[in-house]
C-alpha cells in the first residue's frame, strides 16, 4: 500500500499520470482478474469488509467502528480483522492495547481494538479462523477489499466526497486500487462520507449497478473547548487537510500545522520540535487518535508529547441512523443462505 500518496493523484489527470498509463494498464489487468477469479474461502460466520476505491483514507476505521457498535447492540460479538500495516508482527496476533505497539501491530488495529477483539493476520483467511476461534460471531474486515481470499457476505466501499476518487486512474498514474468496474461489480453497497460533490458522478453510477447506497459524515467528538483557541496542528494520516478543516469547523485558530506521511513513526528530533515550537509560541498542540497511538508507548519526550497534546476523536454519523444496524442484518442474512447452501450441497 501506498502510504505517502503522490499530490498529482488528486488532481486533473497530466503529463505524469498519462506517462504512467501503461504500468496502471498492467495493473489493472493484474488487479480486475484477481478480484474476478479469486478463489475466496468462507468461515462459519458472517463476513463484512469495510474498503475503499483508492488508497488512502476514506472513513474506513470509524464506519468499522460504527458497524461494530451497531452489532453489539444486537448482541454480537464482533471481531476486527487487519493486516496490520504498518507494524512489524508477522504472526497472527490477538492485539492487546496495554500489551501492543503501533510499530508492532500498526495504528489502526489498535484503535479498532479498543472497541472490540482485533486480529492481525496478513493472511486474513487464517485470520479470520482465529476470530472464529476466539468466538467472534461476526467478523469486520478493515480493508482488503481488492485482495482478500474470504467470502464476504456483505461489501462497503466507502468513497470521502471531497477526493472521490481522485484523478481516477489506476496505480501508479493515480489512487485507483482495481478497475473501477470490478469493484463495484464486488461491491454490496458504497457509502458515501461528507457532503462535497467529487463523488456523485460515481455514486450514480453505482446505483445504476444496482448498489445500495449510504450516506454519512465524519463528526468531532466537540465539547467547545477549543474556540478561537490558536492551536497547532500535527497529522501523519492519508489526508491531514481533512483534520485541519475539521479543527477549523470547531471553531480553533489553526495557526500552524505540521503534516507527515500516512502510518508516520515520529523520531525524537520530530517530538521535540513539536513541543518546543508550540510552547514557544504559546499554542495548543492537538492532533487525531491515529496518531497519538503510536506515541503512548513511545520513548524520549514521545510521552510528553502524548500528554501535551489534545486528542480530537471522530464518529461517522449516518444520515438515517439505522443504516449500519441493515448493514448487520443483510450480512447475517448472506451468512445463513451461505450456510445453508453448504450443508445441502
């Protein structure tokens, strides 16, 4: 995966994304057919992937979330299923956030473990077997919509309505994962996140395939606090200018910012001139939940960090709010046909 995504991807399409066509040629001729001819493995449970178009970051790790939430209030027991990208573990691996590192397991398996049982497998069919066999009843894969060997009973791709899909090519001329058509071919449902326009032209398209779709926005968790307050802003996500419009829309002064590469481990020149300048110049430093996981167990003055710094948490709020409960319920429903279909063959 691509976690420093080149700018020219989110633009209209140049000379750099025309000159690279014939490698996304390749690519997509590679990545359509694996989707298409996959040989996917089931497990005994219900299967939903949370995955998007592009790289990047689209929602995906808040809608999981949300879905897993959603579950356990129809009694479920849900289980997360990750890679874990971005952290060094090669086994498969219950995450443990008191026990765990970012650089062991990756960022976002350990937030998706503090709201239920996470896997990290980067074969996710042995993954999945052992969520079964930790008793999870319904398992949530964050990503790997493109290339995993599971059967999935239901399939989101989420889009962020301000990016969409970028200049819409395949990598490497842009962020583009497969062939368009393949995916929402594989696709259950899209749901869109945020209320921009650069992704209608494919949600249509979509309905126009017979795909249900969502929609939802990415909301702060906002007590106020942070009104007409100059802050400074640090970000090493897939799309840093979606935090800093989030603090703008709560009111803060962004007077600085200070952005890295997706999935970043900070060194300690890093850490330390974030708290120097900041407190220097007398602002507040915050920053998201992504981040700050790879800092709470960090060395140096990475815990000074984590302590002088404000956490802004997200959720995904649906536009009708019993959307991921549906979501659970069609799921359940494949997962029994599926069974069912097995026993009788």
């Amino acid at each position: 995966m691509v976690s420093d995504a080149p700018p020219f991807w989110w633009t209209k399409a140049d000379w750099r994304a025309y000159g690279l066509w014939p490698f996304s040629w390749v690519y997509g001729r590679i990545s359509g057919s694996r989707m298409d001819h996959a040989r996917r493995v089931s497990v005994p449970v219900p299967v939903i992937c949370v995955g998007n178009f592009t790289v990047g970051g689209a929602g995906k790790t808040p809608t999981a979330i949300a879905l897993a939430r959603a579950a356990r209030q129809k009694g479920l027991k849900p289980g997360f299923l990750s890679r874990g990208y971005g952290g060094s573990l090669d086994v498969t691996t219950v995450v443990d956030p008191a026990h765990h590192r970012a650089r062991d397991v990756g960022d976002e398996p350990l937030l998706l473990a503090r709201e239920a049982l996470t896997v990290i497998c980067r074969k996710r069919v042995e993954g999945a077997r052992r969520l079964v066999s930790e008793g999870a009843d319904l398992i949530i894969m964050d990503d790997g919509f493109q290339s995993a060997r599971l059967t999935f009973d239901f399939s989101l791709l989420v889009i962020d309505s301000r990016r969409g899909i970028g200049n819409g090519f395949l990598i490497p001329s842009g962020p583009v994962r497969a062939p368009v058509r393949q995916q929402i071919r594989h696709a259950s449902a899209l749901l869109k996140i945020g209320n921009d326009d650069r992704a209608d032209a494919l949600i249509r398209r979509a309905a126009r395939a017979g795909k249900q779709i969502y929609e939802a926005t990415v909301e702060p968790l906002d007590d106020g606090s942070l009104k007409d307050v100059p802050v400074m802003a640090w970000a090493g996500i897939a799309d840093p200018e979606k935090f800093y419009r989030t603090l703008r829309g709560m009111g803060a002064v962004l007077a600085e910012t200070r952005s890295f590469p997706d999935h970043h481990h900070f060194s300690d020149d890093e850490v330390a001139d974030l708290i120097d300048h900041a407190a220097a110049n007398g602002y507040r430093l915050v920053t998201t939940a992504k981040d700050m996981v790879r800092l709470e167990a960090g060395h140096g003055r990475a815990a000074e960090l984590s302590k002088e710094s404000r956490v802004v948490e997200v959720e995904i709020r649906f536009d009708d709010p019993a959307s991921p409960a549906k979501i659970i319920d069609a799921a359940v429903k494949a997962a029994r046909l599926r069974n069912l279909r097995k026993s009788t063959a």
